[in-house]
C-alpha cells in the first residue's frame, strides 16, 4: 500500500510539473505574441497601414518577437543575444521593405530614430553624472 502511494504522489506531482511547464511556455509565447501586436498597433497608427498589410505586418512581429524571445531563453550571453537579436531585427526589416511603400519605410526608419533618440535621452537622464573630487581649501586662520 505504501508503495501505491508513492507511486501515487510521483505520478501526481509530474502531472503538475507539466502543467506548470506548459502554462509558463504558454505565458511566454503570450507576452511574444502581445508584443507583436503593440508593435503592429503603433505601426499602423504612425504608418496609415492597409488591413493587408496589418495583416502582413502583423506576421512579421509575431514571428520576430518569438524568434528573439527564444535566443534571449537560449543564452545567457549578453553579447551573443545582442548580435543574434541585431540578425533577426536585419531580417526584420528586409521584410518590412518589402511589405510597405517607400514613404511608409522611410517614415518607419523615422519614427524608428525618433524613438531611439528619445530612450537615448531618457536613458542619459537616469545617469547620473560621476562626482569629481574637488580640491579642498585650507582655510587660513
């Protein structure tokens, strides 16, 4: 009986490590596929999308963030995620082109420099400045 169990509770538990397995990757792949549509939403705001090429767009997100998300879960290399996400993002916008008319990428590399320009600023702004020491006076008595 004590071995039925046991049995019993082993069996239990991997059944409830699966779940957990399965939902996490479930969340993952959510937060993937929720970031692809915010990127997609901004894009057709700021870009005049057709429906077609929301679609399209929307397509190329989804198969961006997941294919980031995976080397950032495969690494734990700063560098090596860094040139492998640069890669993908390069594919990314090979795509892109292709989907857009020329005044929709133009303003897409725009906004793009927009955006990076004001993380820059606001990245800059949380920094703070190092303090330097300053030579100290004697004071003459």
């Amino acid at each position: 009986m004590f071995k039925t169990l046991i049995s019993a509770a082993k069996a239990m538990l991997s059944v409830v490590a699966l779940l957990l397995a399965f939902t996490l990757n479930a969340s993952a792949q959510d937060r993937s596929a929720n970031a692809a549509q915010r990127m997609t939403d901004n894009m057709k705001a700021e870009l005049s999308l057709t429906d077609a090429q929301y679609a399209k767009v929307l397509d190329i997100n989804k198969d961006f963030t997941a294919k980031s998300a995976e080397a950032r879960k495969a690494s734990t290399d700063k560098a090596a995620v860094g040139k492998s996400v640069v890669s993908l993002n390069e594919e990314r916008e090979k795509q892109l082109k292709a989907v857009l008319t020329e005044e929709q990428y133009k303003n897409y590399l725009l906004k793009k420099d927009e955006k990076k320009k004001m993380a820059r600023q606001r990245f800059d702004g949380q920094a703070k400045p190092m303090r330097t020491a300053q030579p100290v006076e004697l004071r003459k008595e």
